[in-house]
C-alpha cells in the first residue's frame, strides 16, 4: 500500500541534501524532465533520479507516491508550462488556438516526457486550470453546454493526440526519423503515375508537407466546424 505524502509545510522543514539542495516537488519533476530529454523514459528511474539529486531514492516518496505520481506531476508541470503567461482575449476562436499551439509545442519540447504522459489524467492545478479554461472560453462564447463538451472533448483530444503522435517521432533514435522523413522523397516522390497516380502527382507537396506537423490544419478545421455549429444555433 502506498505511503501517505508528506505535506508541503513538513518537506519544507526537512535539512537539505549533502549538496546543499533543498528538495521540492518542483525542483523534482525538473530534474525528470531533465533525466527524461536525456535518457528517455528507461532511464527514470527512482534510484536514477536520487542519484541525480544527491538524495536517497526513498526521499522521493515523500513526494510522490510512486514513480506513477511523478508521471502525473509531469504531464501537470507541462501544461503549466504551456499556459504560462497566457490569457482569454474573448476572441473565442483566438484564444483556443493560442491554447491548443501552446500545449502541442510544450509537449513535443519535451517528447520523452510527451510520450510517457500525454494520455494521462492527472487531475492536478494545471490540468483542472486549463479544462476549466477552455470550458469557459466556449460557454462565454455560447456553446450551449452538451455543444460546449462536445467541442472541449474533441479539442482536448485532438491537441492531445497530435503531440503525443508529433513527440514520438521526435522521440525515435536520429537515425530512424531521417529514415521516416526520406522515405517521402526516395519511396513516394519515385512511384510511377501509371501505378500511384495520386501518390505521383501529390509527390512534391507530399514530400515537404509530410515533414511538418498536421496539428496546426487539423486545429483549424475543428475551431472551423465549431463556429459554424455556434453560428447555426443563433439562426
């Protein structure tokens, strides 16, 4: 059965480390992040991570209640990164881009971190302050409520989908994603009209299309769709 998490107030009390760090849940889901840019999600470990600390890997308990727990607290610490700075315009349309690119380039800033949490709930501060951002966005703008769900739900779900499916591509070995992204131009761009004719004639806008990230179009059709929904309901 997992430990109880020891609050805030006591950690604060505690000595610092044989370095002279104090520790903090933040300080913690930072060297993570770190940990997991450099070693992927194999090398996050416990005993890795108090290493990295210069703590004993049982002090990290006292933070989380598990190496899950530390999962959440980072796909949180995402999203908070991301909303950093960020506030409603009243430009509905507006403002939900500006949420939506902001979560995607958070996520696949860090693509370890992305593919290990991206399809995670965390129910943390950053998590529930995001949802209930967007929810308000689009009840302000007068999404009827079931309408208003509809839409965060595919929103959510959408920017979601596309970093955690940006970021693995960003998380592949060098190696392999140079051979992902030539295979538009020595595979596609080479296929005969006679056999692929749609392959053929899409080849050079495939070939440079394919390289980027489909979020930003994907984005704006469903920010599209949406206002045309609103625009119905006041007809």
């Amino acid at each position: 059965m997992p430990k109880p998490v020891v609050p805030e107030e006591k950690r604060r009390r505690r000595r610092p480390t044989k370095s002279g760090t104090v520790l903090s849940e933040e300080l913690i889901v930072e060297t993570a992040l770190r940990m997991l840019h450099e070693h992927g999600s194999a090398g996050l470990t416990a005993r890795r991570l108090g290493l990295a600390l210069d703590a004993d890997p049982s002090t990290l308990y006292r933070y989380f209640r598990g190496m899950d727990d530390l999962t959440l607290a980072i796909g949180d610490a995402l999203i908070g990164q991301a909303l950093g700075g960020w506030a409603p315009t009243g430009e509905w349309r507006a403002d939900l881009r500006a949420v939506g690119l902001r979560i995607h380039a958070a996520y696949v800033a860090h693509p370890q971190a992305a593919v290990l949490t991206a399809s995670r709930v965390s129910g943390r501060a950053h998590e529930l302050a995001a949802d209930e951002a967007v929810l308000d966005v689009l009840r302000t703008a007068g999404f009827p409520l079931p309408d208003a769900v509809r839409v965060y739900h595919a929103f959510v779900d959408t920017t979601l989908a596309f970093a955690a499916l940006d970021a693995a591509s960003l998380a592949l070995p060098t190696a392999s994603l140079h051979a992902d992204e030539e295979m538009w131009r020595s595979t596609y761009a080479r296929l005969p009209a006679t056999t692929h004719p749609r392959i053929a004639e899409a080849a050079p806008l495939l070939a440079t299309r394919m390289l980027t990230s489909a979020y930003p179009t994907a984005l704006d059709m469903l920010l599209h769709s949406a206002a045309a929904q609103l625009d119905s309901i006041g007809e």
